[in-house]
C-alpha cells in the first residue's frame, strides 16, 4: 500500500513537471534564445562608390531574409582616419567613427542594425564607448556597449562591437571593413 502511495506521488510530481515544462517553453520570446549576429556582406554599392555591407540582426541562416533595415553600408577611409555610416534616410554618408579625437563626441544618434539611439564618445585611441542619445536606455533593449580598434591599417580595419541584447546577455561580433578608396 505505501509503495502504491509513492508510485502515485512521484507521478503526481512528474506530470506536474512536464506540464510546467510545456507552459514555459510556450511563453517563452523566441529572441532568448536567437543570437544577435554581427558580420561582414558582400561589398555593395552607395552614391556610385563601393562599400562594406554589415549585417546586425538576429540570426537567421539566410541573410537575404533579415530585417533590411538591420543592413548597414560603411566607408573606411584610411587617409581620413575615419569609418563613415550611410544615412538611408538623406542618401549620404553620416561620420560615424573619428579616430582624430580622444576625449571628443564623434556622432549622434546612430541607427546601427538593431542597436538605435546612441552616440559614441572616443574614450582611447583604440576604444570607442557609447551611451544612450535619450539619456538613459529603457531595460528591454539591445545596446552596444562599446566598440574597439582591434587592427588599423591603410587597406582595412578590424572593429570588435560588444553589445547586449534585450535580456541582458553580453556578446560580441568582429566586423572587417576594407579602405576601397586605395
């Protein structure tokens, strides 16, 4: 009788475990458990000139079906020391990256991929930080955390943006843009 009582309780528990497995998986935001990606496209084309192509999305095994507005177009201009983003919205190029300016504010309010809303203040000569362009950032939100200098040259420069996403988990990703003005 006792062992018929035990069998009946673990069971009783069980099925309350498994039920509770299945209600946690189907609440559960998808995002959790989709990296953000953070790499390098073919080269593209912006105002007649070549460019690199970035994509900072959540992962989807085909590029071609991401948020369009999560691909971005950047310059590398070696001779200029500077990384511009293109701005959709006016059709040119916006600075982005200054490497002149230690100390200084080098662009506002940028639209990066999934990363909006920030600025990005030169901290060192190989480290960029950022922060909210509206003050503070609402929790829930994808943000860049900084982006580093890992290698410059006249030909190309290797960036490493640390982010995270909207539950907090901290990531990075290596972007390698090539000078194509040389």
């Amino acid at each position: 009788m006792r062992v018929i009582k035990n069998i009946a309780k673990k069971s009783k528990i069980l099925f309350f475990l498994i039920f509770s497995f299945f209600y946690f998986i189907k609440g559960q935001d998808l995002k959790l458990f989709t990296p953000i990606i953070i790499s390098n496209l073919s080269n593209g084309i912006a105002n007649n000139e070549k460019v690199n192509k970035v994509v900072l999305d959540y992962y989807n095994p085909d590029p071609n079906e991401m948020n369009i507005k999560n691909i971005n177009l950047l310059k590398y201009s070696s001779d200029d020391d500077t990384v511009y983003l293109f701005d959709t919205e006016h059709n040119k190029f916006k600075l982005f990256l200054n490497f002149k300016n230690p100390g200084k504010l080098t662009s506002s309010e940028n639209f990066l991929g999934v990363f909006r809303y920030f600025n990005l203040t030169q901290k060192s000569e190989k480290c960029f930080t950022v922060s909210s362009a509206s003050g503070n950032y609402p929790s829930h939100i994808e943000k860049i955390r900084s982006i580093e200098i890992l290698e410059k040259s006249k030909k190309y420069i290797i960036l490493k943006v640390n982010y995270s996403d909207i539950y907090d988990f901290n990531g990075y990703g290596v972007l390698v843009l090539q000078d194509y003005t040389k």
